[in-house]
C-alpha cells in the first residue's frame, strides 16, 4: 500500500512543503527513512514505532520505506514525526488517503503517542495556506502561533489517536478561528520598567525620546551607577507597539528559534536583546552548520542593547556595519545560505574610560591619555559614525535621587514617540522607508529641508568637529526628528544645533 502525507521543511525564514511518501511492501520487517534525513529524523523510525503501538494501533510487520521529497533538500528537526506515522497508518487503511492529503500535519511523537511542540509553526502555515491547503495539524502549544495566518484552518491537537479518529470521521475536534488572533499590538507588556523611576537625567530622557521617535542608534557614555543600563532598559517602553505585520514578522523569526512555545518571548510586543559582551561574531550575527538567526535578527523591530560595549571583541562589533546599513544578514555557510531580517534600534553604553571616572567633578581620573584611547579604540570610527546619538550620561545628583516629584511615565513619551512616528509613516508611505533612520539619500535631499540660518550652522559644525559624509547625513536624520517631535515642516537652527551636540563623542580625546 502507498499513502502519501504532507509536511514542511524550513529554508531560512521560510518553509517548503515535503512529500512524505509510504510504502509498505511484502518482505522483511525493516523501516527504512529516505531523501536526506539527518540524525533526528532517522531517529524517528524509533519514536513513531513506539509511538503507534503505544496509541493502540498495530505496526505493520512488512517492509516500510518512507521517502521525503524532494529528495536534495536536507530535512532536519523532528517535525516529520507526525506525517510519518499517519503516512503508516493510512497505507494501511485506518483512513482515506483523500482526506488526510488536504491536511498539512508536523509535530514531534513522544513514544506514548502524545505530540510535542516543534519550531518553524508560524512559517509551516503561512506555506501551508500559500500551497491550497485547507489546514494545518499542529501540536496544542503550537496553536495560538499558527492561527496567527488567516485564510487558513488550524487544529492544533495533543495525541496522535485524535488526528487519526478526525481523517477517519469519527472525531470533529474544535478548530481555531482564522479571525481569532490572540496578538492585540495596542498592549504593551506590562512588565516593562517605567521611566518614572528614573531621576534627574533629563537631558538623556530627551535623547532616548529622540532616538525612540526616528529609530536611531545610541551610544550612552558615563561612570559607573549613572543609571545608562537602567535607561536602556525601559526604551522599549517608550516604543509605539508593533503593527500587526511587524508582530508577524517578529513571530517568523522567533518561531523559527522555537522561542515563541518556550517562553523566550510575547507575541505583540517589541524585542529587547541584551547578549553578554562574551558573545561570538556568530551568535550575534547567526551562523551555524545551518544557518541560524542571531541576536541582531532576534532584536528585529526592536532594541539590542550592548552593555560595556568596549568589552565586546572588536570583530564581533565589526561584523554589525553592514547589518546597520541594510537592515538584513545574508548567512552563506558551506551547505546552506539563509537571509534574515534584522532592521533594529542599537543601544550601547560604555563608560568614559577604564577607570570610568573621567569627567567626574567627585572623582579624579587615574587613566593616561594613552590607555583612554586604547579604550576608546575598541569602538571603531565607522562603527562610530553609525550611532546617530552620543550622549554623555553624568552622575545623578543627591538632590534628584532624594526627590519626592514625580518624574514623567513612559505613557507620556510614548504618546509624543507614536504621534511623531505617524508623522513618519505619512512621508514615507508607498516607499521601503519605515522611520527617519531608514532614509537614503534621496530621501534626505527630499525631506530634509533646511530653514533659514540651519545650513550655515550645519556648515560650521562640519568644519568644527571635522566630521564625515555619513555623520553629515546622520545629523540631518536627527534633526528631521526633532522637528518631526515639534510638529515643524522644516529643520530649524535649534533642530540643526541640538542634533550636532549629539555628536559630542566624535571630538579627539584630548579635546574633552
């Protein structure tokens, strides 16, 4: 007998619907697995055996040769478990071939027959609803993911029994809605810190407001406990919430993690990655035998925070430019290529020296010229020139820390960062562009436009901090933020100054 089931296979971002092929045919009883399975899915001769007579049914005694086409695509993972074990099932006449091949199915078996959770949920639908399928058979945990695709049923089910009682007709288990998405962007997680705990500082407040309302990188600079860490952590909180496309797209990559069943992030809200500065280039980045999604991927439409950034390697830092420029990583490795997204805010904090006392009105600075620059070098100049906000975070003072006012809630910036990102989304609709960050030059040339007395001014600073091309066309970026935050069509002279003392740590060393 010769039954046919469908599954999917994942390639990149995306996913590719496998034929699971079974044949089971008179002779010795083996069970072979064909078409390039790697070490899991050989293994799951093993589990879906045990899997199938342990759920009740008989394993037949024949020869059983399974076959995953196409057969030069590498299969990994152990979603094929479930196709595999219904593909047996149905050679040998529990249920008709004709309803279970309008039916994608994954999942992994236990040996009991109970299915587990798999990784790539949200892409195996949306390639399932693309390829005419009329639903997709999940694991239960992976339900609330899938459903996420519209024009598409999802089952998701708990044993394997259920899935074979539902293609024989003896089961109408309870589908998941294609309306009923449990994402709502409008809420935002309610565990995120609040700016109204931080005190004083208010100068780096209106900095991050900036950065939030245009998507720009931050560089914080200051001693020890001035608060950068504690800053960088309730930027999020001042985000507009993800749209539902860019939920979706958040979804993709972290579902292709398996994050998304392990609790390793909420659907609906923004991403905040903060890796340890012993992070190699790789898990940055992605990479792998097979090509996976980093941290700079995981943080997409986000923030990745880069704590002590001059403790980072210097090529782990290096490997982020393009990434910066282009908001996307193409991963070529010998057996696979993949390309991920990646178009993310980027907050790093360091302190102004080794001993990270300099500056400090409290504390003499015990550091040698030399050894600062050392320090500072770390941070290459064009790694530099793509931080668009550089902004020298002091010590708080005992009178702000011993306040009893109330300082301003992230609600409230939030509500300025989303009127200013609408402004935004006006400019650039019909066009790749998202935020003020995202503008070519073109774009600069067309939006960017100078007010009386603001070109001179610019003109000025260039020569005055002898500054490059790209922190020219990183200034005007700001300020049309700015300006956007004050509701101005044009880019005023305090647009233009504002932005430029955005750029203090471009200064020589010896000249702070």
């Amino acid at each position: 007998m010769l039954s046919k089931m469908y599954s999917c296979a994942v390639q990149g971002l995306s996913a590719i619907v496998l034929d699971v092929e079974v044949d089971i045919s008179l002779g010795l009883p083996v069970f072979n697995v064909v078409g390039l399975p790697e070490a899991a899915v050989r293994e799951s001769r093993e589990r879906v055996r045990s899997a199938i007579q342990n759920a009740g049914y008989t394993f037949p005694m024949d020869r059983v040769v399974v076959n995953l086409a196409p057969a030069d695509i590498k299969k990994e993972g152990t979603g094929l478990d479930l196709p595999v074990a219904l593909g047996i099932l149905c050679a040998s006449g529990l249920f008709p071939q004709e309803t279970a091949g309008r039916w994608l199915t994954a999942g992994e078996l236990s040996l009991d027959g109970r299915l587990k959770p798999v990784k790539a949920a949200l892409p195996f639908a949306l390639a399932a609803r693309d390829a005419g399928f009329k639903g997709i058979i999940l694991p239960r945990e992976n339900g609330p993911e899938a459903v996420l695709v519209k024009d598409i049923e999802v089952m998701a089910v708990a044993y394997l029994s259920e899935v074979v009682e539902f293609f024989s007709g003896r089961l109408e288990p309870s589908l998941f809605s294609s309306g009923d998405v449990p994402v709502e962007p409008e809420t935002l997680d309610i565990n995120c810190p609040d700016f109204s705990q931080v005190r004083g500082q208010a100068h780096v407040k209106r900095a991050l407001e900036i950065a939030a309302a245009g998507s720009h990188h931050v560089l914080l600079s200051g001693p020890p406990g001035s608060g950068k860490s504690m800053m960088a952590k309730r930027l999020p909180g001042i985000l507009p919430p993800p749209s539902f496309e860019e939920s979706m797209d958040i979804a993709r990559v972290y579902s292709i993690t398996g994050m998304t069943t392990d609790g390793g992030y909420t659907l609906g809200t923004r991403p905040f990655r903060a890796p340890h500065h012993s992070i190699s280039d790789a898990g940055l980045v992605g990479g792998g035998p097979r090509p996976m999604p980093g941290e700079i991927s995981l943080a997409h439409h986000g923030v990745l925070f880069l704590d002590e950034v001059p403790e980072f390697r210097r090529n782990v830092l290096e490997v982020l430019r393009q990434p910066l420029e282009e908001g996307r990583i193409c991963l070529a490795r010998a057996g696979a290529k993949a390309t991920y997204p990646c178009r993310f805010m980027l907050v790093a904090a360091m302190n102004p020296c080794p001993c990270g006392n300099l500056g400090n009105p409290a504390r003499e600075c015990d550091c040698t010229l030399a050894r600062i620059r050392q320090y500072r070098s770390k941070i290459s100049g064009p790694l530099m020139d793509r931080m668009d906000i550089q902004v020298e975070v002091p010590q708080v003072d005992y009178e702000d820390l011993a306040s009893s006012g109330e300082e301003e809630s992230s609600a409230a910036i939030r509500e300025r960062v989303s009127e200013a990102r609408n402004i935004q989304a006006e400019r650039f609709n019909g066009t790749r562009c998202i935020t003020n960050a995202d503008m070519s030059s073109d774009l600069v040339r067309k939006h960017c436009l100078l007010g009386s007395n603001a070109g001179s001014t610019l003109e000025r600073a260039m020569k005055t901090l002898n500054l490059s091309a790209r922190a020219y066309t990183s200034i005007l970026k700001v300020a049309r933020t700015i300006a956007d935050l004050e509701r101005d069509d044009k880019i005023s002279k305090s647009h233009i100054l504002e932005a430029v003392n955005y750029k203090a740590l471009d200064r020589p060393v010896d000249a702070m």
